[in-house]
C-alpha cells in the first residue's frame, strides 16, 4: 500500500490500476476493505474500523483516492465534492493530440448502465448531464502525448468518453475505442493530484500520487519535471 496521508479524520492512499474501490460483483477484495485491515493492524482495533467512501476511481485507473475516517469528515466532504471545493488533477496517456495545445472539453454525456459506458454528444440531450474539463499538453514521446487534466464536472467515465469523442482514447483504454490493451490490463490514466482545504482541522491537503511504475510513465515523469 501507498499511504499518501493519514490522521484521525483522513486516510489518502495512491490506487493501483486494477484495484475496485469499494466491493463489486467480481469478488476481488476492494481497497476499502485493504484499508480497513490496515487501520485495525496498525491500532491494533477489533471489530470493525469506519471508513467512508468519499469518492471513486475506476478499476482500470490509477492515483489518489480520499477515505474519511470519521463520519464528521465524511460529511464535511461530500459537501465539498458536491460544492466543487475539491480540485483533481489527472495525467492521461493519449497517441493523437487534440486539435490544441491546451483547451476546454464541453460535452453532454448520457450512462448506459447495462453497458457500463458514457456516450458524449455536443448537444443537451434525454437523460444527458453537462461535463467539462480543461485540459493541456504536457510531454511527448516517441509514440505518446501527455496530457494535465482538471475536472470541472465528475460525470461516469468523464475523461475517458470526452477525450475519446474528440478522438484521442486513452491508452489502454478499449471500451473506449483504444485498439490495444495494456499488458497490466488497465489503462493509463492516473489521479495524479488533489487539493483542498482539511474538512476538521485547519491547514490545506495538496497531495501528488506517484506513478505507475512502468517505463513510459517514467518518461513522462522526467519530461514533465524537465
């Protein structure tokens, strides 16, 4: 595990790719459940440890995910997730460019859950709700493009459906129309940063989640800090 944070009221781990937040049909143990056992062996608690799901990340994707330890943080920052007081950061993989360097995604994406997938289109539509996101290039390699990404909106599989209707799909990413999988199985789209304001105590949390470790994500690490 990559504890990034921890006290009495916040718990902010780095997910690996593959890794569900919370239990779902697959039966493979959750991070939530993995953070939990942590917490009872390191305090040495029986029975059970709370831990509120604040927010989540897809299985395929990787980075920084917040738990509250609390149910004063929990609520506090439902709150600020609903108030859009709490800014993310994403680093996505694509092999073609948007048009621009940098530039802002407007979409009206609609759910298929029995599919599990996002369709964006340009105009409103039935069931469809408003995401945006602003995004920029950041590094290049021989094969692939970086690209920075702050959510405006959190919509289902927003960044994946976006950048995929523009026509850049994320590496990896075949439910989105990437033509290859990666050999880990999931895709390279990373929460890379987060930031906000300490729902309890004072002081701000501005926190980076190290990348995957993976030879192109270690290009575009030292290209980024270069």
């Amino acid at each position: 595990m990559n504890v990034l944070y921890e006290d009495n009221h916040l718990i902010i781990v780095n997910k690996s790719s593959g890794e569900t937040v919370q239990a779902d049909p697959s039966g493979d143990v959750p991070l939530e459940q993995t953070m939990k056992d942590y917490l009872k062996r390191k305090y040495g608690k029986p029975g059970a440890v709370f831990l509120g799901i604040v927010h989540r990340l897809d299985r395929p994707v990787s980075g920084v995910v917040v738990f509250a330890r609390t149910t004063k943080a929990q609520l506090r920052l439902n709150r600020m997730f609903r108030e859009k007081l709490i800014q993310k950061t994403y680093w996505a993989v694509v092999k073609d460019l948007p048009p621009d360097e940098a530039g802002t995604l407007t979409h009206y994406i609609v759910r298929n859950t029995k599919t599990n997938r996002s369709h964006a289109y340009l105009k409103e539509c039935r069931d469809s709700k408003k995401a945006v996101l602003h995004y920029r290039h950041i590094a290049s390699s021989d094969r692939y493009h970086l690209l920075e990404i702050d959510l405006e909106t959190g919509r289902h599989h927003q960044i994946r459906c976006q950048l995929a209707a523009v026509g850049c799909p994320i590496r990896g990413d075949l439910k989105y129309g990437y033509p290859r999988s990666n050999p880990n199985g999931g895709i390279s789209l990373h929460a890379r940063r987060i930031r906000f304001k300490h729902p309890v105590k004072d002081g701000d949390i501005d926190l980076a989640a190290p990348l995957p470790d993976d030879p192109l994500w270690k290009v575009f690490e030292d290209s980024a800090k270069g």
